[in-house]
C-alpha cells in the first residue's frame, strides 16, 4: 500500500502534543489522588512522545521513534517502581490521597 | 451515482471497500465456526468420556448450536445492583474484539489476508495483550468477591503467559526476518519452522491454552472452583459474548500457530490457489489438539502454574532465542542441515528443562511439608 | 484524508484525556487513559511509525495500564471526594495555571523553529525498507548503548518494585517463621 498522503503541518501536531501535556500538568496540580496524578504523569510522557514522533516525521529522521522506545521502556520501570511505592503506602497510611501523607512520622 | 462511480475510481476508496467486504466475510465465517466449534467441542468431549454428545437437535445433533443461540437471546438479563453498568457492559464486547482484530493479519491463502501490515506479529502481541482487559473488568465490574478473585487471578495467568508466548515468536521471527505474517509463510514454503523450532512451537501451544484461559489453565474459571469465575454475574448474550470471545481466542491463537509454525496455506499436491484448503486442514487439527488435552488432562494448581510460567517457560523461552541467535550466525544458509541443528538444539533445551522442573514448580509433596512446617 | 484521521484521533485524544483528569472514579479514568493511549497509537500510525505505535499498544495500553488496574483493584477505591473550598481554590489555579501556559506556548511559537536540518530517512527510504527493520539498524548501531543501559533500568526497576511491594514482615511474622 502507498504511503498516506500529505498531513497537517507539524505545528498541528505540536499544538495537539502541548494541549495533552497542559492537560498532564493541570491533572497533577489539581487532583490528589496518587494514582490520579500519576497517570497524569504518563499523560505528559505521551505527549512529548507525541511530539518525538511528529518532528522524526517531519524532519525525515528515525531518532525521534528510537528516543519514545526509550521513553516508554523508563515510564514502564518507573510505574513499576512507583506503584509498588503506593501500595506500600496505602498498606501503612490506608489512604493514596497525598494530602493526607503529611506527618514523617511511621 | 455518478458520485460513487467517481469514488469507486480512487484506488484508496478500492482499497478501504475491499477491505470492508473482506472483514464481513471474516466476520460472518467466524462467528458460524465460532457456533460450530462448540458443537463440536461437546462431541468431542462426549466420546473422549465414552458417551455420544449431543445427539437429539437435528440430524447428529447438528442444531445444537442454533438452539443454544436461541435460548440465550430468550434468558432473562440482570445486572447486579451495585455494579458499575458502563463496564459490566462493555467488558464482554472487549473479550471479542481483539481476537476478531487479530483475525485480519492471518494470512488463509496466497492472497487471502485482509490486510498485509508489515508489522502483523505485533498486532497479534498488541491484541492478546489487550484480551486481558475483558476479564478483568468483568470480574471487578460484577461487584461479586469470586468474581473480582477469578478476574484477577485470570488476568494474572493471562499477562504471566504472555511473556513466553512473545518470546516464544521470536524464533520463527528471526527465522524469516520480518515480522509481516504474510512474509513469515512466505519464509516456510520449504521447510515449516516446526523443524526447526519444536520447542518454540511447544512453549507457543502451552501458553495458548494459559492464554485462553483453556485447561489445564483454567483454574479461573473452573466450575469447581470460583464458582464461575470472571463471568459468575453475566447471563444471556453477555454470557455468550464472553464465549464466544473464549472460542474465538482459540481459533486465532491456532490460526497464527499455523501461520507462525505449520507453514500457513502451503503444502503438497494441491495448487497454490486452493492454500486455503491446506490452512485450514492445519487449523482444524490444532483446533482438534486443543479440545483434545481439555478433556485428557488434570488442571493446574494457581501456585504451580504461575511458578511454571515464570520459572520454566520464560527461561525456556529465553534460551531458545539465545540458541537460534547463536545457530543462525553459524548456519546462515536456509535449508535442512540448519534445520537440523536447531532441532537438535532444541531437544538438548527441552532435555535440560524436563530434568530442571520438577525443583522448580512446587509439586503436591511440597505443600503437604510446608503446611506441616507451619 | 490524513488530515480527516487526524482531526478524528486527536478530538479523542484530548477529549479522554480531559477525562482522566476530570472524573471522579479512578476505574473510570484508568479506562479512559486506555483510550487515549489506543488514540495515540493511532495518531503514530497516521505518522507511519508502524514499530512505535503498535508498541505503544503492546507496552504502554497492554501492560502499564493492566498494572495500574490491578494496583485500583487492590486498593478497592471508592469515587474521589474532592469538596471543600481548598479544593475550590486549586482547582482554579491548576487550571488557570495550565491555560496560562498554553495561551504562552502558542504566542512564543515560532513555525521556522520547527524546520530544522533533514535526515536521511525520508518516507520512501523508510516504506522500501520498512519501518521496524530500519528503527532495530539504528538501535543495534547508533544506540547500542542506551539500548543495553535500558536493560539495566528495566533489571533495577523489577528487583526495586519486588522488593518495595513485599513490604516490611511485622513483628508477629517475624516471630512464628
């Protein structure tokens, strides 16, 4: 199959990838759910994903695609790790809201 | 009309209507042998059990299915009072999906595939791994503790037996250097990557049946168990859905088997153009196997199958890349005598994990000591 | 047509993702993340990243998400209760915060910063000899390192996760084992 025709200019795509990652930036300021925030973290890793993959398009470079296998490779071990952080802290706090995680105390 | 004959000209909108006459065959074929293969499941497991099936629907009990149909559109649907109704509704659509999904990459003949994508082996990964969305959701949505157990322990198996049977793709991968399925069989017309990879092809059946949720890995779901498992809480055609989903599973996993392992559509004495035939001769007798080592062997304990999905398959797995990587940079050339070294190799790995594993996955002798220690 | 596609999957992207971000049940918004993650693999596929999209499926919608299901599951949560007036108060600055920036970003962009020095992979190069084959030459060749490194972070975050979610044995366990 031929390849697809000519898209929407790059900026589009960089707009989309801002509009995403604000949205990112506004989950984790507003929500104080852990798991919440943190999924709103990988909402901002995918945005500039997004962005890596619209400039290796555009700039006819396959950096851009290598560079989000690394991404997504460090945003899979750091959910890991940080997931298991939130069950051990739910296991002591008996809450994920991270208001309420205020006293080092424990 | 003269708008769709302008629209007809464009090679891309050719394109897409093909492709969409392709998918409603796919579609209605499948959910016919979907019906079919229940039918047949409940023969084989009749004589398997020295009894005749069922035999009182039509001729031969050729009906049975039309009337299970029929019963189920007529059962009374409920939804447990505090379940969450958007995903108790779609959880049983999300069991299908993927598998249909998955069905569009299978090459059935020489130029029979809906659509050649030249990443096809990944589809299929990417859709079985979503397959375990349905389960999960359906046990939690059900708001029923044996479900949500039965849900989470199946979906655990699921996700545990994923990794080996990606890994377990790898071989014939590097085999044929490309992950295009059409390529992969394209890559077999020869010699079928059986011989070459036995023990690939035998970790890639066992981690179908875990898969699949099929015994002996169907702990989840076990009537004896859990209840009912997952799906303790649907009824009538969400019921079905989740069946049906199951079955078409298994016909898509074997189907890729074929692909992957079988050598597709080729073989001997017939013309290229009837592949199909052959593809599904290969696919009938797998279906045959899988329905086969059901009704034959015992189920698993959840603490011997997840030590011997981890412990044993995915080790196995890994080395069988490592020993196709290393047999492939001494023997590039396609043909028999590489053939026949990575089968040898393959029988020296399958030899070391059949004397490993009995340390490696805890056996009855090990609970009744660790229960009496406690 | 790609233009279509695009306005298609990016309504989705930014409508789930808005979701994510604005309802209350955590379930809810893992499943709608879901759909963003689908989108955006889609969205790569309009790009003709073939490799990258369907590994966004496989690692981040397949796997990372389950994860996350099975950790909501586990910790059995109930729909977010977010009242009260400090709550009123960051939600107006976390939005007037996001929407400041965004206002900033589009005014400060400038379209000839986006042009920059052209590879060598054009789209014809790249379709000849397809996306994965020439996305694992790179790897194997350029990025040989960062590529093994990643195996280092990925052994790291497996021990780290085993061991941080087993938890601490309470003194009563300590003493029967």
């Amino acid at each position: 199959m031929t390849p697809l025709p000519a898209g929407p200019p790059l900026a589009w795509y960089l707009g989309l990838s801002a509009v995403v990652f604000l949205i990112g930036v506004v989950g984790v300021l507003v929500r104080r759910n852990a798991l919440i925030i943190f999924m709103s973290i990988e909402l901002m890793l995918n945005a500039a994903n997004l962005a890596f993959v619209a400039f290796s398009h555009y700039l006819h470079s396959l950096d851009g695609q290598i560079f989000v296998f690394f991404v997504m490779t460090v945003a899979a071990a750091e959910v890991a790790v940080g997931l298991a952080i939130i069950v051990n802290l739910f296991r002591l706090r008996e809450t994920v809201y991270v208001d309420e995680v205020n006293i080092l105390k424990g | 009309m003269g708008a769709l004959a302008r629209l007809l000209q464009q090679p891309d909108a050719r394109f897409v209507l093909l492709a969409l006459l392709k998918i409603v065959a796919i579609l209605f074929g499948l959910l016919t042998v979907v019906s079919y293969l229940i039918y047949l499941e409940r023969k084989i497991a009749g004589h398997i059990q020295a009894r005749p099936g069922p035999n009182r629907v039509g001729p031969l009990g050729l009906l049975q299915p039309a009337a299970d149909v029929l019963k189920l559109f007529f059962k009374e649907e409920f939804v447990p009072a505090e379940a969450n109704k958007v995903v108790f509704h779609i959880a049983p659509m999300l069991a299908v999906i993927p598998a249909l999904i998955s069905f569009s990459v299978v090459p059935m003949g020489p130029a029979i595939t809906v659509t050649d994508v030249n990443v096809g082996l990944l589809v299929f990964l990417s859709m079985s791994s979503l397959g375990v969305y349905a389960i999960t959701l359906g046990g939690w949505s059900s708001n029923n503790k044996y479900a949500l157990l039965g849900g989470l322990r199946s979906s655990a198996q699921m996700v545990s037996y994923e990794l080996a049977m990606g890994m377990s793709t790898i071989g014939p991968l590097l085999l044929a250097g490309s992950l295009s399925l059409v390529g992969i069989v394209n890559a077999q017309r020869a010699i079928p990557f059986v011989v070459h990879q036995p023990l690939a092809f035998l970790i890639f059946m066992i981690t179908a049946l875990a898969e699949t949720n099929r015994a002996p890995f169907d702990l989840p779901e076990a009537e004896s168990e859990l209840v009912a498992g997952f799906h303790t809480e649907y009824s009538s055609m969400k019921w079905g859905f989740f069946f049906l989903g199951e079955y078409a599973n298994i016909i898509v996993i074997s189907a890729i088997a074929v692909t992957l392992f079988l050598g597709g559509w080729s073989g001997p004495w017939l013309p290229e153009s009837l592949g199909f035939v052959w593809f599904f001769a290969k696919l009938g007798v797998l279906l045959f196997v899988f329905m086969w080592v059901r009704w034959t062997f015992p189920r698993f304990r959840y603490d011997q199958l997840m030590a011997f999905g981890w412990k044993v398959l995915l080790p196995l797995a890994l080395a069988n890349i490592l020993a196709t990587s290393a047999l492939l940079f001494f023997i590039p050339a396609p043909g028999w005598r590489q053939a026949w070294a990575m089968f040898a190799g393959s029988a020296a790995l399958f030899a070391l994990a059949v004397a490993l594993s009995p340390r490696l996955v805890p056996s009855r002798v090990d609970l009744l000591a660790r229960r009496e220690a406690a | 047509m790609t233009v279509a596609l695009f306005a298609v999957f990016a309504t989705v992207l930014v409508a789930s993702s808005l979701m994510v971000v604005l309802h209350r049940h955590p379930v809810t918004c893992a499943l709608f993340l879901v759909l963003a993650f689908c989108s955006l693999a889609a969205l790569y596929l309009v790009l003709q990243a073939q490799f990258v999209a369907l590994v966004q499926i496989l690692v981040y919608a397949g796997a990372i998400m389950v994860l996350f299901l099975f950790v909501l599951m586990y910790l059995n949560l109930k729909r977010d209760l977010e009242e009260g007036l400090h709550h009123q108060v960051r939600r107006v600055i976390g939005w007037g915060m996001g929407g400041l920036l965004l206002v900033e970003g589009v005014l400060l962009f400038r379209p000839e910063w986006a042009v920059g020095p052209l590879g060598r992979e054009t789209p014809q190069a790249v379709h000849a000899a397809g996306n994965t084959e020439m996305v694992g030459r790179l790897l194997y060749s350029r990025y040989l390192f960062p590529f093994e490194l990643t195996s280092l972070v990925l052994l790291v975050a497996m021990v780290g996760a085993v061991v941080i979610g087993k938890g601490r044995r309470r003194r009563g366990d300590e003493e029967a084992a």
